[in-house]
C-alpha cells in the first residue's frame, strides 16, 4: 500500500509530503483513514530537536479518522467506525499497568522513543527502509496503521476535525481536573497557560463544579477565550499579579488546586506560590528534561501535592466516547480550539504559527477524494 505523509527527515527542516509504503497489517492491526490530525506542541519539540527521535519519522498523535481494514483478529464489525486515536498503548500486565498506570507501561516505554510498535517492527516504509512512527500513530499522513485497542470508537455524529482534539489536548486537560485532581464542587482552581490543554483544564475544573477558576496567560485573546469556555476571573501576566488575585479569592489560604499548562520555569514556581497548603498542584507542562527549575522552598511546604501528568489519566475507551458526548451535548466546547484549518501540503505553516503562538489548534483536514491510496 502507498499513500502520502508529511516526512521529517531531520530535526529543524520542513517537513516534506512524500509517499510513504505501509507492510501488511498484523492481526491486532486497523488501517484507519485519517480525517483530520490537530498539530500539538509536542510534534514541534521533536521538529525543533527538543525531544530526540529515531529519523526518518512521521509525527502526529492528535488525529481521528475511519477504519478502513482491519487484521484478522480484529471484530469484522469494527469497518466503517469513526474512531479517535490513543497514543497510549499498553500492554495490561507489567509492573505499571497491574498498578493502574497504563502510561508508565514498561514496553510502551521502552519502545517509545525507538518510534517503533510494540513488536519492535515498523508498519511504514520509506523507499523500502523502515520509516519511524511517533507514538505509535505517525497522524501526519492519509491513512495510520494501529492496534485495535488503540482505536477509540465515537458517536456516529461526532465531527472528526473536532474529535481528533480529544485524542491528546482535550484528553490531557480534562483529564487533569477530573481523573487526576478529582475536583469538587466549590473548589478554586487556577489554570495556568490557556492554549488547547489549559482551556481544556479549564473546562474539566467546570465541569467537575470548581465554582472559582482563574486563568492566567500572557495573551488577552487566549482569556477571553478561557472565560468563555468557563473561567470566572483572569489574569494577564506580567501585567496582573495572579498570585496576589488568587489570594484575594480565597481569603489569603491560596486555592485548592493549580493545574499549570504552560511549561515554563515561572509558570512552575506560580503553581507551587498560589496553592494553598494541603491543596495539589497538577503539572501538565513541561519544560527541557534536562533544564533545572527552582523554586522558594516554602512555597513547597505545607503538605502540599505535586503530580505530574502526561495524559490526564486517560482510560481512553471509557474518556474519549465520554468527551465526544459532553461535546455533542453541549457541554465541552471544541469549535473555538480550531483556529485554522489546513491541507497536508500547508502543514510547514501550521507549525510556524504554532512556534509564534499564534491560535490555538491548527487542524490538518483530509479530504476522502485527496487520499490516494494505492497497492
């Protein structure tokens, strides 16, 4: 089978739409053609050379599509679903995964950062040489070969270009608020960063019943977006002082839970100073793996909870239909993410306006006429 790929043969190049072979798929296997694939910040890191990854690569983990074909021990009834994809396969009886850590899944994290499956093979070819996959979905392209368990099925009514967000932004953010933190009703909670993640975690702190949420960002419009979605006060940093604000509703204690987004040294330190003691801190961002970040140690004290979260302890086959339905249902607003929308020939600029800040989710859209897949 050939079809086309966005192609990273190098870290700090453009990527380049080349026709990539996939090998036959394996029984666990769905061939899925994807739909629409949103560009997250994590692609940039491995584009940028931030994050290290076996080349040539196809990125993209944010992605939704249709089953097109299906391994032989895959249910036949399975063609034709409209799925999210998770990036989080997982084996279900190491260590980690007995104690209900699926991300922490031993061969998940061996076999991560070699970009390749579970079986230590590569389904992608680049003129017959492997072509490395990142996290075990390679989005960036017509079509996606994954694990049955790692396609996700949805609500026939659910829009693909807005349902590929919940396979990572909207997962991670919600995620955040509800599975890790486990917010309640009346909690104050601050959000610190309001790009996909953060609206999201704003959004989970509203739909758990946090009855105060402060958000903090450095762009305006990215606020009046996070009160729209349902942040009740804002503030813009440097300008504002957050810390001070987030005192000053809580009666000086500080607020029961910061769920910070923004990856940045400043942001981790504001997360440790606004949480009251015995409150929790949620670190979603993430800074280099090898940067030091300091903080006052006081403000560490207090028995106060620091956890950091990759994927917002997603059980996907429970959250992703759950997320969908909140959407459909009015409850979990995705339409503004969706910032631009773009053809695979155009994702170079998507990601130069990802790196600039500009928007929130630039979202590749796949036409079923545009994917041209051939045996």
């Amino acid at each position: 089978m050939q079809f086309r790929a966005a192609v990273l043969r190098a870290p700090r190049t453009p990527l380049a739409i080349e026709t990539i072979e996939a090998v036959d798929l394996q029984p666990d296997d769905v061939l899925v053609r994807i739909a629409a694939a949103g560009l997250c910040h994590t692609d940039l890191e491995v584009i940028e050379g931030q994050l290290a990854y076996p080349m040539p690569i196809v990125l993209g983990h944010e992605t939704a599509g249709v089953i097109e074909e299906i391994g032989s021990a895959v249910a036949p009834g399975r063609c034709g679903e409209r799925v999210v994809l998770s990036w989080n396969p997982h084996c279900g009886h190491c260590f980690h995964c007995e104690r209900g850590q699926p991300i922490l899944c031993e061969t998940y994290v061996g076999h991560g950062p070699q970009a390749v499956q579970f079986d230590g093979t590569t389904r992608l070819r680049l003129g017959g040489a492997p072509l490395r996959t990142m996290f075990y979905i390679a989005g960036f392209a017509e079509y996606a070969i994954v694990t049955d368990a790692c396609a996700i099925a949805l609500p026939a009514d659910m829009p693909l270009d807005r349902a590929c967000l919940i396979g990572c932004g909207v997962m991670t953010g919600v995620g955040a608020a509800i599975n890790v933190a486990k917010l309640g009703y009346g909690d104050t909670v601050m959000v610190i960063g309001c790009g996909a993640v953060g609206l999201s975690a704003v959004q989970g702190a509203r739909l758990a019943g946090a009855t105060t949420i402060l958000a903090v960002d450095r762009n305006r419009e990215r606020l009046a977006l996070a009160q729209q979605v349902g942040a009740t006060h804002a503030a813009t940093v440097p300008d504002d002082d957050a810390l001070a604000l987030a005192g000053k509703l809580t009666s000086g204690r500080g607020v029961d839970c910061v769920l910070e987004s923004a990856g940045n040294g400043a942001a981790f330190r504001l997360s440790a100073e606004a949480c009251r003691a015995g409150g929790q801190i949620v670190w979603l961002g993430k800074a280099g793996v090898n940067d030091d970040v300091a903080f006052r140690w006081g403000s560490l004290m207090g028995e106060k909870r620091i956890v950091r979260s990759s994927y917002g302890g997603a059980r996907p086959a429970r959250d992703f239909p759950r997320l969908a339905r909140a959407y459909l249902d009015g409850k979990l607003q995705l339409d503004p993410y969706v910032t631009r929308r773009l053809r695979l020939e155009e994702i170079n600029r998507g990601f130069d306006d990802l790196k600039a800040g500009r928007g929130i989710r630039s979202v590749i859209q796949f036409s079923r006429r545009s994917a041209s897949l051939t045996s």
